[in-house]
C-alpha cells in the first residue's frame, strides 16, 4: 500500500511517500524516519482523523505525525 505521511511541530519536514505491504513494516518505516525516542510519544491521524492503532490504514490514506503539543 501507498501512503502519505506529513510530519508536523518539532518533527517537520517534508511530506514522504512511503511504499508498504504490512502495518508491521510501516511501524518499523515511521520508526525509522522519526526515531524510536518519538515513537512512543506521537499522536498519528489518518486522513484527518486520530487514531490509537494502524490496523486500519488502506492505501491512498494520509498518515499526520502529530508530536506533543508543549507550551505555557
């Protein structure tokens, strides 16, 4: 499956297209492109939507990378 994946705040950079066949494998890609340290803490949309598990991306979907939001 194809997805876009947008990174926002602190993790921002440009938009990356990545190419998967398995949820596993796109855990390890997200790893890889914003660190096992950020994993843990991201909040992940999918087309716009928040979500608590990646078991039901598809592809065409929008992956968003939403770190903690910090501030005073």
């Amino acid at each position: 499956m194809k997805l876009l994946v947008k990174f926002m705040g602190p993790l921002s950079r440009e938009d990356k297209e990545l190419e998967v066949d398995t949820v596993l494998e796109l855990k390890e890609a997200l790893k890889r492109e914003i660190g096992s340290e950020w994993i843990k803490t991201v909040a992940i949309a999918v087309n716009d939507k928040l979500i608590s598990k990646l078991d039901a991306v598809k592809d065409g979907d929008v992956l968003t990378i939403l770190p903690p939001v910090c501030g005073g």
